[in-house]
C-alpha cells in the first residue's frame, strides 16, 4: 500500500474523530453490566467459576462463558479508569480501531482511501447502536483485522503465520464469532489460488488451536446452542433482519445495503465475483439475526470503496462525501435521538435510584427483577441483592426464559417461584406492556408492598418489613384510576405524589400524576382553578415529551376543563396527524 501521505494521514485522522464522536455516549445496553460483574469475579478469584453464581434460576447449573476474556478485559479496563470513563473510553478505542482496520481492508482492496473514508462516515451512523461495550464491538474489529491480514498473507513469512494463529487464539477466547474464521479462510481459499495451498494448512491448524480455551471441545457446544432458533423468537436482539423491525435503524440499513448492491451495476464492477460474493459472505448473516450486523460494516465498506473508484463520473466524489456528511451529521438524530452524549452508562435506562433506595433500608436478599435489568444488580448490588435471571439467554435456556416469561403473565405462577425462592424484593419496569399483570397482583396481594415509585421502575418489597409504602398511587402508567379517589383518597394522592416529585427520576410520572388529580378534583371541588393547575402540568410534559400521545390528551382535556374549545382542538389535530403518522 506504499507510504502514507500527509492527505492519507489527513483522511484517517478524519475517520478516527467520527468514530469516537459518535462512539462518545452514555451507554444504554444493559449487557456490559453482567459482563463487568463476571470480569470482576474471575479477577477477583484468581479463576473461571464454572457454574453459574448470580442469577437463581441457573445458580449452580454449569457455564461456560465463551466470552471471557472479553469479560475480563472490560472489567479491568473499568478497574483502571473507573467505571464511567472506562466504559467509554473502551468502546471509543475499539470503535476507532473498527474503522482503521475497515480502512486498511478497503485499500488491500485497492479502494481510495477517500472513498474508504467517505463510506464509513456513510455507513457508522447506521451502526452506531453496535458501539456499545459489548463483545460483538471488539469481535467483529478482530474479524476485520483477520481478514485483512489473510488478503496480505505471504507464506514465507513466519511473523505472518504467527499473527494470523494468535489473532484466531484471541479471537476463540473472546466470543463465539470465531467460527467465521473458518468459513473466511474457505472463501479465500476458494477465490484466491496463489495462496491455497498455505490457507489450506492453516485451516487445518485452526481447529486444534481453537481448543486453546478454558472449556476445550465443549466451547464449540455452546457456540452451536447460540443456533437454537428458539432464541430467535424469544430475544429481541437475535431476530433476523426481516422480522426485527420496521424502525428508521432497520430501514436505512436496508437502504445501505441496496446501495452497496446497486454499485455493482456499474459497468464492470458487476464481474467483481470475488467482492460481491464477499458483501454477501457478511450480508447473509443478518438475515438469521441481527446480532451479526457490524459485520455488514466490514463486508460492505471495501467493496462500496472500490465499486466507486471504478465509477468515471465527474464530480462522484465530491458528490458521495455530500451524502456521507449528511448521513454523519442528520442520520444520528433519527437512527439514535435516545443516546445522550457523555461517559459511562446511561441510568436513566437502569432502576438505580430504586436499588439505592432499597439498600438504603437494609433491604437484602433475593430479587425479581426485569430480564435486562439482572445484570445490573449483579455487578451494582450484589451479593446484598440476587437477580432472579438476567440477559444471558443462553445461560438460563429455554426453561429458565419461560419461567420468567410464565411470571410475568400469571400472577399464581409468580406465587410459585416465590414459594422457592422467597423474594426481598421485586422491580418492575411499569413503561413496559409485559407487566400490568404481576403489578397489579404485587399491588393486591398481602405479601408486598409499593415502597418506591419513579418515572420507570417501581419497588416493591414484603410487607413484613414494615416499610411506609404507598396507599393510592400505583404502578402504572395509566393514571386513571385517580378518577375514582374520594376525598380522603385525594388528600392522601397529594401526599404520595410529592414523595414521587422529590426523587429527579420521578418528575415525569409525578406530572403526571398531578395533572390527572388536578382534573378530577376540579371535578369534585367543582372549581375551574384546578384545571389550570392540570393545564400546566401537561404543557410541561407535552413540552418534554412531544412524542407521548396520552399528554396531549389529557392536555386537551384540561383546555376543554378551562373552556379553551379552540386550542382543545389545535391540539387534537395533533393527536390524530401523530397517529396517522
């Protein structure tokens, strides 16, 4: 590939300050959290555990995590900067190190390091939700690195075989996708002659050194499990592409992926066999799962790059850099409005003022807890308190999945696991449509109590502990039932409802609350001065929360309260233009 030139140097500076600017946010996966708390124990102990120690519904069953080294390397990571710094600063590093390995593919491809450039900034945007601290990021950057140092493989040199070994040792020991290094090492055995013979023997010998991990031939059963297509079913993440969605994240990755193709049709690129069957080698995969999707950054990167060059129009190239400035700088703020700029995890996502609070009354013990939310209190609570289950579906399997899954809709089969496993405490997330059932049970019951309430999480805990709890407020979303309260119902609302405004977390819900009591006592009290109250509290949130139709209802209701027909009506036009849309 030559020298780099000061241009060269100038286009990778370019594509290293994009990476880590869009790399650069609170990160809102839940999954870094059990990788932390595995990492931690394994430093901790000096040893991989090989069984199961957090969550109840595994505890004890044998595991084996594939990923561990990448476990522990977050971890340390986290050990060194701390946790908000190290957090970010991991996946900035590996983000950047992604996309120079991208841009060395793309030139091995021949490509123009412009063009190459311009891609990526294309292309990152699409991706961005991949960059979080998550095994797949790291993964997929030393799939790129393997695949680049095949395409410069030169057999007579032993520092060659050397770096292709360990980046395929490291690999194993990282996560399961390792098993593509097999099937790349096939395609370029297949579509590159020179080097067959030499491919063809380091083929053989990555299999005896795949078993250089701490589970030996038993890696690969866990690997393979990951096929179930159960799972498939079961995991939001795992579904393929055509059945994962129809959001704006999905929809310009199908854009992206149409415009790779569509660069073959360009007058000779369309005999590149060898680039189009190598998109396509990476494209394949997501239509299992969309797990695989970073690989599409790395399959589609170097042959777009070098379909492009080969395009002789004037102004092609000023032309695209248009069209990848406008998908770096607009396609974040539609892709990914929800990710906040800044370090370390994003808690608004994680229920750690509800933890908090319960650690700050000594209670301990065991807890059900959301599936995402299990590896959270594994590595910020425990061992005061135990996940039932976490995000590791391929720990729990099916049966473990489907006890939590029977809790959640049957409140007699989530009696049951109490019976066993006699729960301290109980988080629900009430924005989530999966739990209505379990709250409202937890609600009228005599075994819990509401002790905690926020805009997204609510606590309850056994009522034997004798915590003041909550009488009238519940967990939920829908704020109507305050329109039954009678007056001591309502004076005793007013209190709850402040207790939920003191907490930040609580703002939202806490609004909303008051705005609803605020109608239905201007309905008692026959006293308009109440809907102005109401009024105010849903401008506030309609303000904050555009996208939330139940506001603008009832802040309609509240101008219909203080005779304002006109706005009432502007503002159900825009009701019914957002359910349109």
């Amino acid at each position: 590939m030559g020298r780099k030139t000061l241009k060269d140097k100038a286009f990778f500076v370019l594509v290293l300050a994009c990476a880590s600017y869009l790399a650069w946010f609170k990160s809102v996966d839940p999954d870094p959290f059990f990788h932390l708390a595995v990492g931690r124990q394994i430093v901790e102990e000096g040893e991989i555990t090989p069984t199961e120690q957090f969550c109840l519904v595994s505890h004890g069953k044998p595991f084996l995590n594939h990923e561990w080294l990448f476990d522990v390397a977050l971890f340390s990571t986290t050990l060194v900067l701390g946790d908000e710094l190290g957090l970010t600063l991991f996946k900035v590093l590996f983000a950047c190190l992604l996309c120079v390995s991208v841009i060395l593919l793309s030139l091995s491809f021949g490509g123009d390091i412009a063009f190459a450039s311009f891609s990526i900034l294309l292309a990152l945007p699409i991706f961005r939700y991949s960059l979080e601290p998550r095994p797949h990021l790291v993964a997929y950057t030393i799939c790129a690195l393997f695949v680049l140092a095949l395409k410069r493989f030169k057999a007579q040199n032993m520092l060659h075989w050397l770096f292709v070994f360990g980046l395929f040792v490291l690999w194993v020991n990282l996560h399961g996708s390792f098993i593509l290094a097999f099937f790349i090492t096939g395609f370029f055995i297949v579509f590159w002659k020179e080097q067959r013979k030499h491919l063809f023997v380091a083929l053989l010998i990555f299999f005896p050194l795949s078993l250089l991990n701490p589970y030996g031939m038993e890696l690969y059963k866990t690997v393979f499990h990951h096929l179930d297509p159960s799972y498939r079913r079961i995991v939001p993440e795992w579904k393929p592409f055509l059945s994962a969605g129809t959001d704006h994240g999905h929809l310009f990755l199908g854009i992206y992926c149409a415009l790779v193709l569509v660069s073959f049709l360009w007058k000779k690129n369309y005999e590149k066999v060898q680039n189009f069957a190598f998109f396509v080698f990476f494209l394949v995969p997501i239509f299992f799962s969309m797990r695989f999707s970073l690989g599409v950054l790395v399959g589609s990167v170097p042959v777009l790059s070098k379909n492009l060059q080969g395009i002789r129009m004037r102004g092609i190239k000023p032309a695209f850099f248009g069209l990848s400035l406008i998908s770096f700088l607009f396609l974040p703020k539609v892709i990914s409005p929800y990710l906040k700029h800044g370090i370390g995890p994003d808690y608004d996502e994680q229920p750690k003022s509800a933890v908090d609070f319960a650690l700050s009354k000594g209670i301990s013990g065991n807890a059900f807890v959301p599936f995402h939310v299990g590896g959270f209190i594994s590595y910020y609570a425990y061992p005061a308190l135990k996940p039932f289950i976490d995000g590791r579906a391929y720990v729990h399997e099916k049966e473990g999945i489907q006890k939590y899954l029977e809790a959640l809709q049957d409140y007699d089969s989530f009696l049951r696991l109490d019976d066993i496993f006699h729960f301290e405490a109980v988080i629900v997330e009430i924005t989530d449509p999966s739990v209505p059932v379990l709250s409202k049970g937890l609600s009228s019951q005599d075994r819990f109590k509401l002790v905690y309430l926020d805009s997204r999480f609510a606590l309850f805990t056994r009522r034997e502990r004798g915590l003041e709890g909550f009488k009238v407020l519940r967990a939920t979303t829908d704020p109507r039932y305050l329109f039954t309260l009678d007056h001591e119902g309502i004076r005793q609302a007013e209190v709850e409802i402040q207790k939920v405004l003191q907490n930040e977390n609580g703002r939202l819900i806490g609004l909303l609350l008051t705005g609803v009591l605020s109608l239905h006592k201007a309905d008692v009290f026959r006293d308009t001065a109440f809907c102005g109250e109401a009024k105010e509290a849903f401008e506030r949130l309609v303000q904050e929360r555009k996208d939330v139709v139940m506001f603008k209802v009832f802040l309609a209701k509240s101008l219909l309260c203080l005779g304002l027909e006109e706005e009432a009506k502007n503002v159900a036009h825009e009701i019914q233009g957002q359910i349109e849309e």
